[in-house]
C-alpha cells in the first residue's frame, strides 16, 4: 500500500533543516543539522517531549549515533553539543498533536535502543545503559508500537537504516565463493547488501585501489576467528560491484560477480529483466 510523505525542506537546502510526516499520521521528524541549531528557538514543538537520534556518518567506518528522550529537546540538545563530538545531525521526532508525555517518549526510546542493537548498522558506543520499558497502559503502549514504526519509516525514508533488519527469506539471494570468500546478499532499491555470516577474503590483491579503507571497513562489519573473517552485521553497498569489491578483496564486475543458486547473474536477473 502506498504512502504520501511531505516534506518541507525549511531553508531550501536538500542536506539541510527539514521536517516530514506521513500523511494521515501525528508522528513528524525534524532533521537538524548540527550547524543550525540555532532552528531550535524558531520551533516550539522542539521544546516538548521528544524523541531523537544524534547521527554520525562517516564513509571509511560503520556510522555512530547516540539514541535518546527528553522532556524538550532544545534544553538537553545543549549538552550533547558540548560532550558529544561525533554527531553530524539530528533527527528529532515529535507529535504533531503535541500529546506525548516523558513515559511516552521513554518507551519509544527502549524500543529504538533494542531494535537498533538487533540491526547493528550503527555503533551505539555512547549508549553505554539499555533502558527497562516504562510502565504505559495497554492501548498507549500500542499507541506507541504504531508510532514507532512511523520513526522506522521516516528515518530510513531519509536514508537512515538505523533500525533496517534484512529479510533474506523474501529476497532473491546471491552468492560469490572468489578468492577464499563465502558470500550471499541481494540486490534492491538501497543497493546491494551483503548478510550477516558472509565470509570475506582475507587480504587484496596488489591492484585494489581502496585496501586501506576495504581493512578498515572488514574490521568494522566482520569478526576474526581462525584466520575467517566472518560478517557479525549486514552490509549495503551503493553498487553491486563495490560489494563485490569489498568480498573478494580484488576488482570485479559485481553484474557477473554475483550468481543465484541456479547460477544466473545479477545482471541476467535484474538489468535485462526488461529485454
């Protein structure tokens, strides 16, 4: 079923302070970049109850973020501006009917920091303390449940997977075994994901042009165990070659990389799908 989101891009700049909604919905996300907090004494909703996420992205590294609740956003934003070096922006989720209380906020909080824990394609470094669930009435609490799968859906709308969890068993899979690797993943709208339990090739050969940051990224999203490395989270890459790049640790044609389990392409499945 579809969706209409609208978003109101508030000083014309598609990176910068921004807010968006489902129609239909209450929940409504800002995304604030770090250099203008200064939007925070414009918007009074900013200064209630809310939930939030300190984002930090960082292309040679998995991303950083800091997930949070407050009874106003603007006071405590204050203090993570001075403590908190990492984050790049925020996203600040509120209702538009402005009925949310601190226990409200508090359990969409627990929810975000298990989920997001589940998905591991952020390091929570800075959220050293899992919260217990606060004690909301039945029908609040699934109150809740829908508008936290409205942040789900904001926040990657904007392009932030921190909440994503894949689901291989609905996907077409894909596998290359090159250079010692093991490897399965799937192509779709966000590009090529490699899974959880692949096994990547353990060095490069001499002609691969991004070894440093391949090493950085191999000890960011996999595991070391008896000279394997094994991925511990999954992984999307914006093209199906770098992902193969990335596996098999030399150049390739991610198009003729990739093969499913009847040995078809990723480009015989996905770009002659129209021929």
């Amino acid at each position: 079923m579809g969706k209409t989101v609208t978003t109101y891009l508030i000083d014309g700049d598609p990176k910068g302070t921004q807010y968006a909604f489902i129609s239909n919905k209450i929940c409504q996300m800002f995304v604030i970049p770090r250099s203008n907090l200064a939007y925070l004494n414009e918007q009074e909703k900013l200064h209630k109850p809310a939930f939030y996420i300190l984002i930090g992205e960082d292309e040679t590294t998995k991303p950083q973020a800091y997930i949070g609740e407050t009874e106003n956003f603007k006071e405590r934003v204050k203090d993570h501006d001075s403590k908190k070096a990492f984050w790049q922006k925020a996203l600040v989720f509120v209702s538009k009917d402005e009925d949310m209380t601190k226990a409200d906020v508090q359990y969409l909080e627990y929810r975000a920091i298990a989920e997001a824990k589940r998905s591991n394609s952020f390091v929570l470094n800075e959220n050293k303390q899992v919260p217990k669930a606060p004690n909301l009435p039945e029908h609040q609490r699934d109150a809740m449940d829908e508008f936290f799968d409205d942040i789900k859906f904001l926040a990657l709308f904007i392009g932030c997977g921190i909440f994503e969890i894949s689901q291989p068993k609905e996907e077409h899979l894909f596998y290359t075994k090159a250079r010692g690797c093991n490897a399965k993943g799937f192509y779709n709208s966000a590009g090529f994901t490699v899974l959880k339990g692949s096994i990547v090739a353990n060095n490069c050969v001499p002609s691969f042009t991004w070894k440093a940051k391949r090493e950085r990224m191999v000890e960011e999203y996999a595991t070391l165990n008896n000279g394997i490395w094994t991925m511990d989270s999954d992984k999307t890459f914006s093209s199906p070659s770098t992902a193969a790049d990335f596996c098999t640790g030399r150049p390739s044609n991610g198009w003729n990389e990739w093969k499913d389990k009847d040995g078809n392409t990723l480009d015989l499945v996905y770009r002659k799908q129209l021929e």
